[in-house]
C-alpha cells in the first residue's frame, strides 16, 4: 500500500469518479464526507488553503483517503502551518473522518501516520474534528500516539440524534405529556385547521428560488434573538447554492418547506443517507412564531420518516433543549490534535488547556446568580441596546421621575380632590365622583405589529397599581351610582372586547390575584369557533402576503406599495379605515377581493385565537361579567335597522342561553360616536340592557348616559407614563367628543380599535 498526496485541487479532482465509491464501500460513509459536499465547500472557502488530501493505493485500487488541507493560521505572533479535514473551520460539517475500503482502516491509518511523520516540517498541528466515538481511525491515531509517547489532545464535541421507532403513536407516547400536546396541536392546525403539509424541493429552479427565502428567513429568526445568523456572508451562501445543486442532483437532498398561502413559514434542510436523516439547518418567520410552524413542520417530517423506514434523524453538532424534547439522546464525536514540535503544542495544546482550566476554576469562585446575571446580559445584547420604551422623550423622563418620588403621591391626592376649572389655570375641589373604564382588547406576548397587544407582565403592572390605589366597580354599580367610597371621588372599571383567549390564559390569571372584577364583551359570531374576526382577518392577511403592492379593481379601495413593514401597516390602517365606511353586505364582498389583491388564502383561521364558552364559564364563576358586542362586530351605521337589530339582539340572546344568566351591558363594535345611530341606542334600551360602552376617550359622571359610557385603552406600554397620565387626565379632565358623521382617521395601532 502507497500513499500518494494530492497537494493541489485539480490533482484532487482525480478521485473524482472513485471517490463516492470507496466512501459506500467504508464504515465512515455520511454526506459530509462525499464529492459533493467536498468539492463545494473548497470553492467557496479555499481562500488561504491547499489541500494535502493523501490517498493510499494498492496496484490500480484505491483503498482510503485522508481528505486534509493545510491552512495558515497566527498564534502567538506568528504564522503556523495547520493541518485538519477539508469541511472544517466554516460550522457547517460533521462527522468528517478518513475513510477506506472495510477492514482496512487499521492498516490505511498506520501508512497515514507514517507519511505525515516523515513529513513532519510540513505541518505544525493537526486537528481532527468530527469523527465519530467508535471511528477505527481515531483508536489507531491515538494508540499509536501513546505507544510513541507524543503529546495529543481529545475531547468529546456534543451532539444529538434521534433513533426513530417503528410507529408515530410509538413516538409520541415516548414524548413528554406537555411536548406532545405541543406536538399534537401544531399538526392540528397546520394539517387539520389550514389543510397544509410540507412541500420538497424537487428542481433546480425550486432550489433557485427557495434558498434566498430560506437564508432570509433563517437571518430573521436569529435577529430576532439578537444574532448575526450564519447567512450573512457570501461564501456561506455560494457554499450551499452549490452543494444544494451537487446533493439535488444526486439524490440527498431534503428540502422542505411549510407554505401557508404564497408565505414559506418555515424551512428544514437535510440530507438523506442510508436511512437517516442529517439535519444541517432549519429556518421559520419569528412573525408567526407563536403558532409554532418549526414545530409542525419537523413533526410533519419525522412522521413521514417513521412511515417511510428511517431509523435515525440526527440533530448533528449542539445540545440544546428544543432537541432534547424531542426525544434526542447524545452521541459522541471527537475532536483530536497533536503537534510536530514543542513549541506548536505550547501553543495549540497546553496553552488553551491553560485558559479552559482557568475559566473552569474563575467559574467555581464566582457564585452562580452573578453567572447567570452575565449569561443573561450576554443573550439580551439587542434588548440591552435597545431604550425602553417612552424614555425617549423628555415627557416619559418626567414621568419616570414622577413615578418613582414622593410627586406621585402629591399628584394622586390633587388629582382625587381637585380638578382644573373651567376657565383654564384654576383649581376646584372635587364636587362629584369620576369614573374611569378602561378598555382592553389582547393581552400576550406575542410583540405582533399586525394584532397589538398589551404584554402581560405590563398588564399586571397596570392591575397591581390599580388594586393598590382605587377603588374598582362592575358596571352594575356604575348603573347604581356605587362608583364613590369613603377616600376617594375616582373609581375604575375594566373591561374587555371581543372575548380573545388571552383574556382567559394571560388576563384572567391576574385578575383573580388582585380580586379585580371585570367586564368581557363578547362577539359571539366568533366566540368558541376556529373564526377570526374580520377586522383581524384583514391584519393577518397584510401580515401574511408576499406582495409587494396592493391594487384592488375598485375605484374606491386605496393602494400601494407594501413592501415594507411600515407600508404595510400605514396601508392596513387606510384600508380598515375604508371597510368600515363601507355598507355592511359590501364590506362582506370586498374581503375577499381584498385577500386575492394580497395573495392569501380565501379563509384565514388561528388556533385558540378565540374564548370557548367552557373558558367563559370558568371566569364567570370568578367575578368576571360577560356583556354582548354584537354577533359579527359590524359597522351599525352600515347596516340596515333589520340587521342591527338581530346582531344586537341575538348576540344577548346566545350569551344568556350558554351562561343561563341576564345580559346587562353591551359595547358599540368599533364605538365612536360615528359607528352608531340613535335608533341602535334605543333599540339596545329597549332589549333590556342596562348599559352601553364606547371608545370615545373620557370619564364618567353621575347623571352622564348610561347608553354611552366612555372609556380608553391605556397609554403605551410603560407604568411610569400610565401614572402620570392618569393623574393628570383626571385632575385636567377630557372635553366630550363632538357628535361626528364621517369616519375618524386611524389610531395608532388600528387594529386595537375594534
């Protein structure tokens, strides 16, 4: 047996046509190894590399190959000669190893020492990283090594795989109970609730257009989490460009995506080998996060692996929690060194050993809360960078100031006793009692632009400071005058609109802990369906589509650019603004010409967007009161006198038959004064209800009208602002509203005014 070194690519290029053939015949046969992978990864990081990729020969067969490159590194102030396998130092490979004909490992890898023993001054330190625990060439470099006395090092690198059972029902049993259900209720909606299921790359042109959404979403998804993303650089891009065309071609590539409409969701990227499956990178839009599409599209997969045969999907290189999950168990890889001289293994070896030691004996005399302040100040870089928000105007830096000394103090009890006069700059003791109703629609944490919410630890901020320092009231007693105590002229009322299953998993929770009561007006159209409201249908489809301009054949409908996320949000406000001036049946017609203009599909649901009435129940059992917002949340302005009659009436109507309770209170859909007649004020009088609320910003006073109650959402997201403002609001007061016959403008945040 002859070694014979490959030192430049177009000799490398040579084993071409053998090379894929020796590596099936070997016990080290994985993608990483073969032609294509290897030969891609050269052109695009052979920068600053030459190969020295030894083949051993007997007669005419070639019986294994050690695929290694020499790269020049600096350490210590000067330039070393470093030896280790092509496909590393980028992150992409694993499991690299030499490999050779079956058998015959023992004898290629002693030829193998020898060679670069005898040649010695043409490497400083060479680096095995990837070969397997059980690799026959790693337990004869390293007996070797111990038999001769040289100096090596090895370790353990972490990976992860999944063998994979006989049956789906077999897996998931094997799941935790809380996992599975995740698992469970992913695939519902995807393959239940929305029809989808993954769909392969299968073409060139495919993989032409697919790999630029794939590393966009990929990018994305770690912004999100404050990171680079490992797609930013071109050579990483022209690596897997190239080597998903060689893998396409030859049959390995596993290419899936998760296609909700003309919006990929999600991506996973692998190869298939033998049976198993290498999962080399996966990608999912962090804006749909909170429906979990990476979740249903590796359950969709490992599904059909399990039906298909498979034994094996392998998580490659990283521990991480999200595989653990899934039933991943650890595998062990190696990462061996050793040097050609004493000083390169001073540097290569001891030194780093050095470092690692004394960061293992730092890490022991720190206490473990200050480690973990650190971690968590290393992970939330993007946040730490980021001001809170409302510092940044000199308003909100007096807020802060005001919060936190004893001004607030001062102000609460100004503001409890006196108001502004009316004639501007003076003062006047409070003479009758205020009432204040806030309004809520989403409490989560989902940070979506497209369907705003309140966030829940700012929710609860907003309730404790509440229960603290006011007194709270039902609208039951808003209608019998209780809204005064013995210390205070100010109480409040919360109440909440449309009936979101937040309102039960996020709000609820934190209700019941201060003892707030509160009221949930209900559409019931929607209420304990897959539906969503219509007014969130047309932010979900904005959100969704791919477009890059909207143009609707109607005179009427506005238009533009969307290709941005602040095009996209200034235009759904203009667009909600529009369907609402719109009379009702017409509105019905336009949605969906609306959504074909954006590209969507026709229906568009989300999973637990909406209270079941078993929730409802549950809260009402627990000082939470439920009024009527209609059946469908239409304009009524919009409609005709039959039609808001019915929404009013059987919208009370279908919340007393599922709760057998009285229907009190009714909130106007949308509630400013131009959303609502006269003839809808009477009509709700005459069905019995005993109150009506708006959205039209104000207080309530003895004697005001029940049948237009105001109320507001609270300001931002930010305590400090909301303590200030609600001081002042109620010691300056809020002029009524002009009656208005036209359609306001959008809020900010439109999609909260429902």
């Amino acid at each position: 047996m002859r070694i014979v070194p490959y030192q430049r690519w177009e000799e490398v290029q040579q084993l071409r046509d053998r090379w894929n053939l020796l590596l099936g015949q070997s016990a080290s046969d994985t993608f990483f190894l073969t032609w294509e992978w290897i030969s891609s990864w050269w052109s695009a990081y052979a920068e600053n590399k030459a190969p020295l990729v030894l083949a051993a020969w007997e007669k005419e067969s070639l019986v294994g190959i050690a695929p290694l490159c020499i790269e020049r590194v600096r350490r210590a102030g000067r330039s070393w000669k470093y030896l280790r396998f092509i496909g590393d130092g980028s992150h992409d490979s694993d499991y690299l190893d030499c490999f050779a004909q079956r058998g015959r490992e023992q004898e290629f890898a002693g030829v193998v020492l020898d060679y670069l023993e005898e040649h010695r001054n043409s490497w400083d330190c060479l680096e095995l990283h990837g070969p397997v625990g059980t690799s026959l060439f790693v337990q004869a470099f390293t007996s070797k090594w111990k038999s001769g006395g040289r100096t090596f090092a090895m370790e353990d690198v972490p990976c992860l795989t999944l063998k994979l059972p006989r049956s789906w029902d077999d897996y998931t049993q094997s799941l935790k109970p809380r996992f599975r259900s995740k698992v469970r209720s992913a695939l519902s909606f995807f393959e239940g609730s929305l029809k989808l299921s993954p769909v392969e790359c299968t073409t060139e042109e495919q993989l032409e257009s697919w790999l630029p959404v794939f590393f966009e979403l990929h990018g994305k998804r770690w912004q999100s989490k404050g990171k680079p993303g490992v797609f930013q650089g071109d050579a990483k891009r022209k690596f897997y460009l190239e080597m998903s065309r060689a893998a396409l071609k030859a049959g390995a590539l596993r290419l899936h995506r998760l296609e909700w409409g003309e919006r990929a969701v999600a991506f996973q990227y692998g190869f298939s080998c033998g049976g198993r499956f290498l999962l080399l990178q996966e990608a999912y839009d962090p804006a749909f996060e909170h429906l979990r599409p990476g979740l249903a599209l590796r359950a969709f997969r490992l599904r059909e692996m399990i039906a298909h045969g498979d034994t094996e999907y392998d998580f490659l290189a990283g521990v991480a929690q999200h595989k653990l999950d899934w039933g991943a168990e650890s595998k062990r890889v190696i990462r061996l060194a050793t040097t050609s001289s004493g000083s390169a293994a001073l540097v290569f070896l001891k030194a780093p050993a050095a470092r690692r030691q004394m960061r293992e004996n730092l890490r022991k005399l720190v206490p473990e809360p200050v480690v973990a302040f650190r971690r968590k100040l290393a992970n939330s870089e993007q946040g730490r960078n980021r001001a809170p928000a409302g510092l940044s105007s000199a308003k909100s830096a007096l807020a802060a100031v005001y919060a936190s000394t004893p001004l607030r103090h001062v102000g609460k009890w100004t503001a409890d006793h006196f108001q502004r006069g009316a004639h501007g700059l003076s003062i006047e003791s409070r003479k009758s009692p205020l009432c204040q109703v806030f309004l809520y629609h989403r409490i989560n944490n989902d940070g979506d632009p497209y369907l705003p919410s309140l966030p829940v630890e700012e929710f609860r901020r907003q309730m404790e400071f509440i229960a603290r320092n006011f007194h709270v009231v039902t609208l039951d007693d808003i209608v019998a005058g209780r809204t005064a105590n013995g210390k205070s002229k100010y109480s409040v009322a919360i109440t909440f609109d449309d009936g979101y299953r937040d309102n039960f998993t996020s709000a609820f929770p934190i209700l019941k802990e201060f003892g707030i009561p509160a009221t949930v007006y209900l559409a019931t159209g929607y209420v304990g369906t897959s539906r969503v409201p219509w007014y969130d249908e047309v932010c979900l489809a904005f959100k969704l589509s791919v477009r890059s301009r909207l143009e609707l054949d109607r005179s009427d409908a506005p238009r533009g650019p969307i290709e941005s996320q602040a095009q996209r949000l200034a235009l759904l406000d203009r667009v909600l603004d529009w369907l609402r001036t719109l009379e009702d049946d017409d509105r019905r017609r336009a949605i969906p010409e609306l959504l074909r203009g954006l590209g969507v599909p026709a229906s568009l649901t989300l999973p637990n967007y909406m209270l079941s009435w078993d929730e409802i129940r549950q809260m009402k059992a627990h000082n939470i009161e439920f009024g009527a917002h209609t059946v469908n949340h239409p304009v009524l302005t919009r409609t005709s006198a039959a039609q808001m009659r019915d929404e009013i009436s059987a919208s009370r109507k279908t919340i007393e038959q599922k709760l057998k309770a009285e229907v009190r209170h009714f909130a106007y859909p949308f509630g400013r004064n131009e959303h609502y007649t006269s003839e809808a004020r009477l009509w709700i009088e005459q069905c019995g209800f005993k109150t009506a609320v708006t959205t039209e910003f104000g207080f309530n006073a003895p004697g005001d009208d029940l049948f237009a109650l105001k109320r507001f959402t609270p300001w931002g997201h930010n305590l400090a602002d909301f303590i200030l403002q609600l001081d002042w609001y109620r010691f300056a007061g809020v002029r009524p509203s002009p009656k208005r016959t036209e359609v306001k403008a959008a809020q900010p945040a439109a999609a909260e005014a429902h």
